[in-house]
C-alpha cells in the first residue's frame, strides 16, 4: 500500500474533529439541526485552513442515511464513499482548470436530473473565484434558484474575486488562519499517533513555520519525519527552516540591538527564501505593534506563551511609532523583493541593515520633539560675541567716455570683481515692530554716501524693517556689486522660484529703490541681475572695459 501524507491521512471527517473554525461549524451544525440548510455556501479564507474539508463534511452530512444529520454514522455506504471520494452525488469542481462557460452550461444540465443515490446532488467548485466572467453569468440563474436536489458549495482563498451577484446569493462563511497553539497542540496528537518523540518546542516551531495553514504544519511535519526519524530535535528543525541560522524572531531581536554582524550571521545562509522570511518578520513586526498598543493580553495576538513575551518586549523596546516604521519598511522591502526576486538578498540585508540604525527609523513625532528641545537649548545659550565683519575693497567709481579714451589698457589677467557683503547690524537698529525704517539724519546719508558698504548696510538694516521678508532674501542671496549716481545694481544667486517670483515683481522692485534712495538721499533706482542668465565674462570689469573702449560685444 502507498504511503498516505499526514494532511490526507488525519483529515477531519467529522465537524468536531476540524481545528480552529468553530464558529463555522457551529453555524453549519445549527443549519443542519434546525433544518436551515441554504442552498448555496461560499467558504472562504486562507490556504490550509478546511475550506474543502468543511465543504466535503458537509455534503457526507446531507447525504448519511441517517441524516441529514451533524454528526454523520461515518459507516454507511454513503459516508464511506464519501471519505473515499467517490460518492457519484458529491461533483467535485476544478474550477482552475474547468472555468469556460461551457463547463458551466454542462453544470446546469446535469443539475436538473435527480441525484442517483443520495438524498442531494451538491456541487463542490473549489477555486472558483477562477471562473471567468462570462461562466460566473451563465451561473447567475441556476445558482438563485436551483431545483430542490442541488446544492452548490464553493471555495475560494480570494474572496474580492468573486463577483458581488454571486455573493448576494450564496451565504458566506470566512473561515480564519488557525492560530498556534491549536496548531501545535493538533500535532502533538498527530506525532503521538504516529509514535515520534518529539522535542520541547519543535511543535511550535512548525506551527509558527505554517502561518496559519493546518495543512502546511502537517507537510512540515511528514518532512521533519522523514529528515530525522522518530526523535525530532529543535537542531532538526532548524536544518529543515528556510531561515536555516535563526528564526525571523531572533533577525528581529538583532536588528532592535543594532548588532549588525549577528543580524547578517543570522539571515539564511542559501539565497531563495528572503521573501518566505519577510513574510515572517512582517507577522512578528505586526503582533509586536499590536502587543505595544494594546498589551500583553489583547486576543489580537495570536502566539505560544514563550513567542508571545518575547514578541512584547521587542514592542517595549521599540514604542508603538518605531514599530510602525518598521512594519512600513519591511512591506516596502517585500514589494521590492517581489519586483527584483534576483536581489532579494541584498534588498533584505539593506532593509535590515538600516532597521538597525536607530537614527534612520525615529518617528517624526520624536525627531520633532528633539529639535524643539535643541531650540530651547540654543535659546538659552548667551548670544556667541560678534567680530567685525572684514570690509571688503569698494566698487570703484566708473570712469568717464573722456577718461576710458585716454586710458592707456595693457594687457592683465582678469581680476575678481569687487563684492559687497552686509556689515554686522548696527546696536541703534530699530525692531521689526516699531512699524517702519527709521528717519535717517543728514550725517547718515553723508556715511552711506561715503562707502558703497555704509550704503548696503544701511540699506539692509531698513529694508528689513520695512519688509522683513524681502530684506531676508535680498540679504542672503544678492550682493552689491555697482553703485553709481542714479543706478545700484544688486546680483542674485541661486534663487528658488519663489524667490525670482519675489525679486521680479514690480511692486517689490519699487519698494527697493525707494528704502535704497531714502538711504542716500537722492533718488536712485534698482536693477537686480540673476547669475545663472550672465553671460560668461560678461562681469569681470576689465572684460567690460575692453568691449566698451573697442565698441565690441561679448559673446559665449
């Protein structure tokens, strides 16, 4: 005789006997009783956890000679050949690979015959939100009103891909992932029957390792069996885990500690399963959130005693927002696993890697709350003392068309042109509230006039109390670089767009000349020149004066 897998031989054949989903048993055995059985069910939830098994125990359940009943005899000829599946009333549905309307169009002609021996035809079509449109619309008229005899059982792990006509008319049962202590404690059953010792903690190893799936514990376990034998020890399975070195838990642990070279020691040491393990540390990342905001008790959580208390001391040593963070790397690190399969590992090693620096994952809360605090530092601090600023060489007055004729220009290399930089703010400076510049006397206009610096400076200092967002930008990003008798042109660098937008409007440009010709006493207008549209050599003097004496032009 061939040998028969654990998921096959230890399938439920009775609704006590399935683990896990006792709300829809509890339903379908009320059903039953009460005589209220409907005449469609869609089962629905993930891989693993009896959406077929429930659907077959059903159909052995309406069809038992001693039924309909809940508990079904399991020794008559109708449950026997129900566990064998060969029932000719039970029409068991690919519906991957038979999902054409014809397929369905021969459904609805068979259904009308009555069942050959049992009391229901039922139709099981596992997968069948992989129909394709025009069968699930061929279905629509039979599935609302079959004859009396039919009853139509579907089963489906993606449920937002079920049509809503179908799902208005069926009655929806979701079944949900079995957690892991009835995963471990079903295979300690199963190990028992089996005559396998096992280990303190290899149960709830698989049953952490299956992520909800019963199925997936038991193929866990025939394969744990068949590596190790009858004495199953925790060094086995880890041999067996795709996270061969350390569990997710522990990867987790490490990046926490910001130990680096354990954290790498401890991802797999074969490439190929980052993304079975991201799947992992994305489960424990999110029940440590849950166990940081809600506590170590909330049934939200899922986990051995063991798993739970170290799952809530990472969510401790994290805080709720950290936690977070994580959980929102590590989902981008599985969809870029996804689209760059060949570089998993380096896309999880990265992602792991910067995890581990705390400064790269603090919430914006906290990094607001650090900066808040620098500034009141800072604010507290005596003010740094202030050096006079250097005086830079003035702008030298322009030469007259007599002057430039007589010149006698030898040949130099280009020298730098003079720039005027703001001079320290004076202590008489009036505050930005006193609500304008401050009338300058006759001796003030005499210094400004004096110095091309004493004029940017006192230009500075009264823009700023006029306009103080226009004096900050004209301050930091324009200089002085010609004063002449009715013209001062100011050169920009570096301008932002809002920044061009303010310096070119017009009112603003009107504002400029009238603080710069209060400054000196006359009037004076303002140009304001932006260096990214100079042309090169265009603003080296010596360059200028040459085009002008030889009446020639500059070009690039």
């Amino acid at each position: 005789m061939s040998y028969l897998v654990l998921a096959r031989k230890y399938r439920p054949k009775t609704f006590e006997e399935v683990c896990g989903q006792e709300v829809v048993t509890s339903t379908l055995t009320g059903a039953i009783t009460d005589d209220r059985v409907a005449h469609a069910y869609l089962l629905c939830g993930p891989r693993g956890t009896g959406k077929t098994t429930i659907a077959r125990i059903l159909a052995k359940a309406l069809n038992c000679e001693e039924g309909p009943t809940a508990t079904p005899c399991g020794k008559c000829d109708r449950c026997l050949e129900a566990d064998r599946g060969s029932d000719a009333d039970v029409i068991e549905i690919d519906a991957a690979s038979n999902n054409g309307v014809d397929e369905v169009r021969a459904l609805r002609e068979q259904a009308a015959y009555n069942p050959m021996r049992g009391r229901y035809k039922v139709y099981l079509v596992d997968e069948v939100h992989m129909l394709s449109k025009a069968a699930f619309n061929a279905l629509l008229k039979t599935l609302e009103e079959p004859p009396p005899h039919v009853k139509f059982l579907f089963a489906t792990t993606e449920r937002n891909k079920v049509p809503d006509t179908i799902l208005s008319r069926c009655q929806v049962l979701q079944l949900d992932p079995i957690t892991e202590p009835v995963i471990s404690t079903h295979l300690e059953h199963v190990f028992a029957a089996e005559g396998v010792k096992v280990a303190e903690g290899v149960t709830a190893g698989v049953a952490r390792m299956a992520r909800g799936g019963m199925r997936d514990a038991l193929s866990i376990a025939d394969r744990l069996i068949s590596l190790a034998g009858k004495e199953l020890e925790m060094e086995h399975l880890e041999r067996l885990s795709s996270t061969r070195g350390g569990d997710a838990l522990s990867v987790l642990e490490l990046t926490a500690s910001g130990d680096a070279p354990a954290l790498l020691e401890a991802l797999p040491r074969v490439e190929g399963s980052e993304a079975e393990l991201t799947d992992e540390l994305l489960g424990f990342t999110r029940s440590a959130l849950l166990l940081a905001h809600c506590g170590g008790n909330t049934p939200l959580v899922d986990a051995t005693e063991e798993t739970r208390a170290r799952m809530a001391a990472l969510g401790e040593r994290l805080g709720p927002a950290r936690a977070e963070v994580w959980l929102e790397e590590l989902l981008l690190c599985r969809e870029r696993i996804h689209t760059l399969n060949a570089h998993g590992r380096s896309i999880l090693e990265s992602t792991l890697l910067a995890l581990a620096r705390e400064e790269d994952t603090l919430p914006l809360s906290e990094l607001v709350d650090r900066l808040t605090a620098l500034e009141g530092r800072i604010g507290d601090a005596p003010a740094p003392s202030q050096q006079p600023a250097q005086r830079p060489a003035e702008v030298p007055p322009a030469p007259s068309r007599g002057q430039r004729e007589e010149a006698v220009i030898e040949p130099r290399a280009p020298r730098e042109e003079a720039v005027i930089e703001p001079r320290a703010p004076r202590e008489e400076s009036r505050s930005a509230a006193s609500g304008g510049p401050r009338k300058r006397t006759e001796a003030d206009r005499r210094a400004a006039r004096s110095s091309a610096t004493e004029a940017w400076s006192a230009f500075i200092e009264d823009l700023s109390g006029s306009a103080q967002t226009l004096g900050e930008v004209v301050s930091r990003k324009t200089r002085l670089v010609s004063l002449e008798e009715k013209r001062a042109v100011l050169r920009a660098t570096e301008l932002l767009e809002e920044e061009k937008a303010m310096l070119g409007d017009k009112r603003n440009q009107r504002t400029l000349s009238k603080v710069f010709s209060t400054v000196l006493g006359r009037e004076l207008a303002v140009e304001i020149e932006d260096s990214d549209t100079i042309r090169p050599g265009a603003e080296d003097p010596y360059t200028k004066q040459v085009a002008e004496l030889f009446d020639g032009q500059i070009e690039d």
